[in-house]
C-alpha cells in the first residue's frame, strides 16, 4: 500500500507541478489543487482551504459538501494546524477534542499549514474522509509538497 501511495503522489505531484506552470494566482492554484486531490485520493469526502483573514479562519476553496464558513478560533483541527504550526492527522475525529464538524459522516481529516514565500501560515488545507484512519504519514509530507506549490516554491 506504501509504494502505490506514494507512486499516486508523484503522479499527482508532477501533473499539479505541470498545471501550476500556466497559472500563478493562488486561488486559482488552489482550486486546481482540490480538483486534482479529491478526484485521485482515495477516501477522500471534501478537499479545501481555510485562510487566515483578519484572525479568522475564512472558507477558501474546496470541493466536497458544504463547508462551515467560519471556523470558531481556537476550535477544530484547523485551527491546532495554525496554533501548532504543523500538520495535524486525525485517525477518528470523534476523538479529537473541540473537533468541529461541518459533515457529520466526516471520520477522519487530515490538516497542512499553508505558507507563504517568507513562511507565514497563510490558512490551512483541510482534507475530509467517510472512512476511519484514511490518512497517515506518506500523506502529510506528500501533501506538505503540494501545498508548496500554491505560492510556487520548489521542492527539493
């Protein structure tokens, strides 16, 4: 499951890489991101971003069910992902203490902080499943990779 994990991710990582070449708008990026991820990730159920708005988190571009608009500070995996300054996995979101859910079927999620150029957190990328412990360690480093690709930096 390893290997074929991470050969979807190189797969995806080089069309995003491609794609990403014709445009350099973040939201647009973005929202080339979501497309790309919740069509080739297996469990997915919503794909987005939170951005950081005047010290709130604010609904940017997803793809999946209706999304809160506003996430309450402080509270939910969004938000650890800000304060913590890291990516947050969460096996079962039942479990995660002041977990905020905008889909109640939503079972596990994943969080990536998203910075700029100087390494400010601009906002989060949220990433939803249906499914109990859908994502792991291959799928953080590897989506940390794609979301240096939304102010276009390069990975080495």
């Amino acid at each position: 499951m390893t290997s074929k994990k991470t050969s979807r991710y190189t797969r995806i990582y080089a069309q995003l890489e491609k794609l990403m070449e014709k445009c350099s708008d973040t939201l647009a990026r973005m929202a080339t991101v979501n497309a790309i991820l919740y069509n080739k990730v297996e469990g997915v159920s919503w794909v987005g971003f939170y951005l950081l708005k005047e010290g709130q988190l604010i609904v940017g571009p997803y793809q999946g069910p209706l999304a809160c608009q506003v996430l309450e500070k402080g509270k939910g995996v969004c938000w650890a992902g800000i304060n913590w300054q890291k990516t947050i996995i969460v096996p079962d979101v039942h479990d995660f203490p002041g977990h905020v859910a905008c889909d109640s079927r939503s079972q596990s999620e994943i969080v990536i902080p998203l910075q700029n150029r100087e390494g400010e957190i601009t906002g989060v990328m949220d990433i939803d499943s249906r499914l109990k412990d859908n994502f792991d360690v291959i799928d953080g480093q590897e989506l940390e990779k794609i979301c240096r690709l939304i102010y276009g930096q390069v990975n080495d």
